[in-house]
C-alpha cells in the first residue's frame, strides 16, 4: 500500500535495522488490520429504510343532493295529478269538452316541460324521469279526453307509449320503467276488450287474449332491460308474467296455461337472480310461485288439496332453487 508505512519500512531495510522479509510480514499484518476495520465499519453500518408504501388516495366524497328539493318534487307532482284527478271526478259531469280538454293538456304540459328543463339544466335526473312519468300518464289522459269513446282510449294509450318510450330513451330513471309497464297494461286490456273482443263474446273468452298480452309486455320489458335499469325492467316483466297467470286463471280451461306462465316466469327470474344475484328477482319469483301453484292446482281439481299440493310444490322448487343457488355461491 503506498503509504507512510511504506516509507519507514523502506528506509529501516536501507540501514540494515529490517531485513526484506521482516517488512514484508509487517506490511501484510497492517493491510489485515485495516481490512478488518473497514469490514467492521461495514457490519455495524445501519440499512437504508425501505421506502414507505404511498398512501392510499381518498376518493372525493360526491357532494350530497339536496333531498330536501328532491321530495318536494315529488310531492309537488302526485299533488298536481291529484288535484288535476279530484278536480275531473267533482267537475266532470259539469265541465264543458274544451275544458276538460284544456285541464289534462295544461297538467301535461306542466309536468313534461319540468321533466325538460330539469333535464337540460342537468338537474336532479331521478326527479326529472318522475316527472316524465306522470306527464305521459296525464297526457294519454287528455288525448282519451279529447277524442273519447274507443278510438279515444286507443289513441290515448298510442300517445302516452310513445312519450315514454321518448322518456326511456332520453332519460335514464326507473320511474319510466313503472310508467311503461303500467301504460302497456292499460294497452293490454284496452285492445283486448275494443279491437280483439267482438261485442258479443264473453269476458272468459277474453282473459286467454289479454293472458297472450301480458305475456308479450312481459318480452318488452326483458328487452328494456337489456338498455335500461335491468332489475327494475325483468322485476316488471315477472309483474307482468303473473298477470298473464292471472288472465289464464280467469279463462275457461287455462289452468295448465296459468302452471306454465307461472313456472316459466319464476324459473327465469331465479335463473337472473343467480348470475346477477338482484334480490327483487327471487321476491317476484316466489311470490309468483306461491300464489299461481295452489291456486291453479285448487281450480283444477275443486278442492282443499290442491292448494296442499300446490303449496309443497311451489316450496320444493323454491328450496331446489336456493340449494342451488347457494352451491353456486359456495363455488364462486
């Protein structure tokens, strides 16, 4: 190593006080002690700390909607329809055509045009889309009003559909979903009974066709599901499959047609509830099934122990159902 060590050893050789080998052994001793020290210096050398984990950012909290103003909206609307309702069952027989026309339109165009200006200003969507839904209802109302009789009842539900089906399409709320449900009930059972009905035939006959409806509204409503709020839409097309049992039950000799509208509805509503696991799917679903099995097996055979058999039917398939649907949670 040249260093100061090296000078002395050197000099100490010249003069004869070391020999050769002696310095070399005292330079190798020294070149050990000093790797010694530096090794030490290096064991008891602290370790970097490890870099801290980045915290975790906080999501910014979403500021809270004035619910204050949501339910007075609310409130305001069922108010204006229940007063444009009261005003036409107190008044009507004494209310001239021009003003119940001029009534229903000006209640309509109220509620539709609070729906539009919530919408552009891009307020409040939920309160906006009830809004829609009660002025398509009001709207069909006015059309009915203005054109009367069964063209009238025809064209009403026509331009009450159409406006929610524009509601549907431009808005985003699942009171449109109610709206369109309800207005293709009313639809069902108006066509039923003034264009498919003739004026002789009996309300029996009459419940198979309305039946054959609600089983179509039930198709519509699946398919709405597939753009709009699916739980709400499939909850309304299993409301709507157990209508149609309903209008079966009511037809001469449709109890089997009720068993099966009322065992495919159910089946498809556990089936969606098993891959999107929505509870409103398994409610409708069982009460479908407890209400149409005893009571289609009791018309069926005229007795107490149709409702028994229908009853341990309708459980079975229910814990089946759940025994499956719980395997498959287990597994997932």
């Amino acid at each position: 190593m040249p260093s100061r060590l090296d000078d002395e050893l050197l000099r100490l050789v010249s003069a004869g006080v070391l020999r050769q080998y002696q310095a070399e052994s005292l330079r190798d001793a020294a070149d050990a002690e000093v790797d010694a020290a530096v090794a030490a210096a290096a064991r008891n050398r602290p370790e970097p700390a490890a870099p801290q984990p980045p915290k975790p950012r906080t999501p910014p909290v979403a500021p809270h909607s004035n619910a204050l103003v949501e339910v007075l909206g609310y409130v305001g609307g069922a108010l204006l329809l229940g007063a444009v309702a009261l005003l036409t069952l107190a008044n009507w027989g004494e209310m001239g055509r021009a003003a119940r026309i001029s009534t229903g339109s000006v209640a309509a165009v109220v509620l539709l045009g609070s729906a539009v200006l919530l919408k552009l200003f891009r307020r409040r969507d939920q309160l906006a889309s009830a809004l829609a839904s009660l002025g398509c209802c009001v709207a069909g109302f006015a059309t009915y009003v203005a054109i009367e009789g069964e063209v009238g009842r025809v064209a009403g539900v026509a331009v009450a559909l159409t406006l929610a089906c524009l509601g549907l399409w431009w808005l985003a709320g699942s009171s449109l979903l109610v709206a369109t449900f309800g207005i293709l009930a009313v639809g069902v059972l108006v066509i039923t009974a003034d264009v498919l009905t003739p004026s002789d035939g009996s309300a029996s006959n009459s419940a198979g066709i309305a039946g054959t409806g609600f089983i179509l509204v039930a198709f519509v409503l699946g398919m709405l599901g597939l753009v709009r709020d699916q739980p709400t839409a499939w909850s309304l097309a299993g409301a709507a499959m157990f209508s149609s049992s309903i209008c079966w039950l009511i037809q001469d000799r449709g109890e089997i047609m009720a068993l099966a509208v009322g065992t495919a509805g159910p089946a498809a509503l556990l089936v969606a509830y098993g891959r999107q696991r929505a509870s409103a799917y398994a409610v409708v679903g069982c009460s479908i099934l407890l209400v149409i099995w005893p009571t289609a097996l009791y018309q069926l055979t005229d007795n107490i122990a149709g409702v028994a058999i229908g009853l341990v039917v309708a459980s079975v398939t229910l814990l089946f159902a759940v025994l499956l649907l719980s395997r498959r949670r287990a597994a997932d």
